[in-house]
C-alpha cells in the first residue's frame, strides 16, 4: 500500500518528493513536488509501528507461558517489550507532525512556515522527538539477539540477567529526551545544550552496562567461536567504536565544528551497521538451523564474516578522519584533500559487497543442500529450542509447556534445562 502511494507521485507529474527524509520546513511546505505522498506514506508506516508495537506489549503481557514471570524471560523478548513502548508512544509525535505539515500544506496554517508565522525549528523539535528513539528501535532488539548468543557460546548463564532487562527498559525511557542534540546548531539556549548534552551522556549508562555483563558472562567461560559468536564478538568492537564517537558528537563544543560532516556519517553507520545489522545477521546465523532444519558451511560463513568485519571498517573509518578535517556530508562531490579518504572507503565497500554476497549465498545454498542441524546444535537452553525437530512442528509444542526455569542455564558448560516433548515440563 505504502509502494503504491509512494509510485503515485510519479503519475502526478512532478516526481517524488524532494526533501530528503526529514521533510524539513519550509522548504517542504513549498516545493512543487509530490510531498504528499509522501508524507501519506510516512504517516501509513507510523499508524503500522503503532499498531505493532501495542501488538507486542498485549501479547508479552498476556500470553506468556505458564510459569514465565517478566524474569524468566528471554532478554531479546525484553529487547522487544522496550522497543514497543518507544513505537506505541513516541511514534504518535511524528505522527502528528506529518498531519500539521499537510494541513500547512494544503490549507495555509502557519505552524511551521515563518512566512506565516509560523516555527520551522519547532518542526524539528516534533521531528527528533521521535526520530532519535527510532535509532532505539533498531538498536534494543539487536541488543536481545547479542544477550541470547553470548552465554550460549561462552556456556556460562548470562551475568547480570537483570541489569540487561532493566538497562532495555532504561534506554527506552531516556531516549525520549535526548533530542535536543541533533539541534545544537540551530539555535537554542545555552541551557537547553547543556541539558540535552548531559542528558545524551547519560543514555550511555545503561549501554556501558550491557557491554560490561556481556564481557562478563565472556570471563571464564567456555568460548565457542561459531559464526554467530564471531558477528556478536565483530560488533563488540564496532558498535563501540559508533558509541565512543558519539559521546563527542554529544559534546556541544565538539559538535558545532562536528555537526553535518562525514563524521556524523561514520558515527552513525558503526553505530546501525556495525551494531544493528551485524547482529542481524548473528541473529540469522544463530536461528538459521531452526527454521530451516540445515546446517550452513561454517567455514564459508567464518569468511564471509571477516570480509564483512574488515570491508566495514575500510568503508567508515576513512569518514571520521574526513569528517574532522571538513568534508560535508550530502554533497555529491569533494574537495582533491578528500580524494585519498574516499578511495579507501571504495574499497571498503567492494571488500563489504564481496563479504555480504558470500553470506547470503551460503545461506541459499545451504538451505536447499545443507546437513540436517538437528534439534539444537547449539545446545542453547531458551525455549524455541526445546523443540521435537527442526524446522519446527506446526503447532511448535504438543503441550503447552511450562517454564519454572531461569532462560541461560548452564553448568560446567552444559544446559542445566532438558524436556520431556510429550509432558513440556524439564527434566533434571
């Protein structure tokens, strides 16, 4: 549906949308192109967010398993649960802020069109309000795939299960009032940056404490470097990097010579592609076997990782160098100082391009010619692999199974946890 309005500006004559994606006013408020649909399409995703996101809340709170309390459960259950308050109450804002920009648009109200008097930073304002969260919504679920991988390939229960839980729930509530920092250079009070300058610092807690109790559960245990280990261990290094940078970016003093440069640019993707989509691929890597019933190559799937690793970093780093030394981001072309930064970000992305084709081919592969997985050749403990087979039956359990179990239960190295599939209760 979205597609559809999207494609129909084509048919309107005058093109899709111009603005870029944050529809910034005024100049979206009088561009001749198709904003509309645009802003139509937006809005349509934002109500779908919604809807998801209450879906998720109702079901975690009332279809739980019996005998699963709120801490008994997987922690990328918890990485759902917090990102479905941020869509069900910070997606209504942008919500809100597309049906103030159409009726501005179409019926001349002056909210954001100084022409009109009205307040083009106050669309920004309404703008990040969400928008920063979103960054949230990508990272709390990816930060779940990182809790289940990590114990089960250190083979230890996972440290600090509940400083993990409540951290998820602690970034989703102060990741609603960190806006601020994507406007310090649009002019507001000196008091305003430093709030939102400390208050950006301060969402860092709760991440510092994740990283912490997964280099913990690490210390001692029995490392099993698998693929999907290798992806968690790659993002480690990655998404800190996307982090740290931030923290400077959060500084107002920094950001002002920072803002809107190629360093904005690396920042972000170690932060997204180094931290959410590494950890979506962990996640393909680690639950692979249980849809599909079939064993990847792992050989093939370490090389596509060490591509991946190495292309990703040969394409951003470059960035933060010429990103401090001035380059503009969304500029097509460059100044000749530049040339040397973009050509090694080339490469990077060739090295990358190779690394991600490798992947996915094994995955195909591997789905059609693979070894049968088995049950569980992670020997992990969560509930979806307490299954008679794999792929999974159809109506997954015979019974409804009963949880009085803690999620990453390990002893010596071994699960604790083991079922009987007929009765789903554990067996000792």
């Amino acid at each position: 549906m979205v597609a559809l309005i999207a494609l129909s500006s084509l048919w309107t004559g005058n093109g899709f949308a111009d603005t870029g994606w944050t529809f910034y006013a005024p100049y979206s408020l009088n561009t001749d192109t198709n904003v509309i649909t645009t802003l139509v399409a937006a809005f349509v995703l934002g109500m779908a967010s919604i809807l998801t996101g209450l879906n998720f809340l109702v079901t975690i709170h009332r279809l739980r398993a019996p005998g699963m309390d709120f801490f008994k459960m997987p922690l990328f259950v918890w990485g759902i649960y917090a990102t479905a308050w941020i869509q069900l109450l910070a997606t209504p804002v942008v919500g809100i802020t597309l049906i103030l920009a159409i009726l501005e648009k179409y019926f001349g109200i002056g909210i954001f069109d100084p022409a009109k008097g009205g307040d083009p930073v106050l669309f920004e304002h309404l703008f990040w309000i969400y928008s920063h969260p979103a960054v949230y919504l990508m990272i709390l679920p990816a930060f779940g795939i990182m809790s289940e991988i990590i114990p089960v390939f250190s083979r230890r229960e996972i440290f600090g299960y509940r400083t993990i839980a409540l951290s998820s729930a602690s970034i989703a509530g102060i990741g609603y009032l960190v806006w601020g920092h994507h406007l310090f250079t649009s002019g507001m009070s000196d008091i305003a940056k430093t709030i939102f300058s400390f208050l950006t610092f301060f969402v860092a807690i709760p991440t510092g404490i994740k990283f912490y109790d997964w280099i913990a559960t690490m210390y001692k245990g029995k490392i099993i470097l698998k693929s999907p280990m290798l992806w968690a261990l790659g993002t480690i290094i990655t998404f800190a990097i996307g982090g740290l940078t931030g923290v400077t970016i959060a500084m107002v003093g920094s950001d002002i010579h920072l803002q809107d440069t190629y360093y904005s640019v690396a920042h972000f993707h170690y932060a997204i592609l180094g931290g959410v989509v590494f950890l979506f691929f962990a996640g393909l890597h680690y639950w692979f076997p249980l849809v599909t019933g079939k064993m990847y190559k792992e050989g093939v799937a370490k090389v596509a990782f060490y591509l991946n690793f190495i292309g990703m970093n040969l394409l951003w780093f470059p960035m933060f160098i010429a990103g401090y030394n001035g380059m503009p981001r969304r500029y097509f072309d460059y100044l000749p100082e530049f040339e040397i930064y973009h050509q090694i970000s080339g490469v990077g992305a060739a090295v990358i391009l190779s690394g991600l084709l490798l992947m996915f081919w094994n995955f195909l592969y591997s789905w059609k010619n693979g070894e049968p997985s088995g049950t569980n050749p992670w020997n992990a403990t969560t509930l979806e692999w307490h299954l008679p087979s794999s792929p999974p039956p159809l109506e997954n359990h015979t019974k409804v199974p009963y949880v009085d179990f803690n999620p990453y239960e390990y002893y010596h190295g071994e699960p604790v946890v083991k079922f009987d599939y007929e009765t789903m209760k554990r067996i000792d």
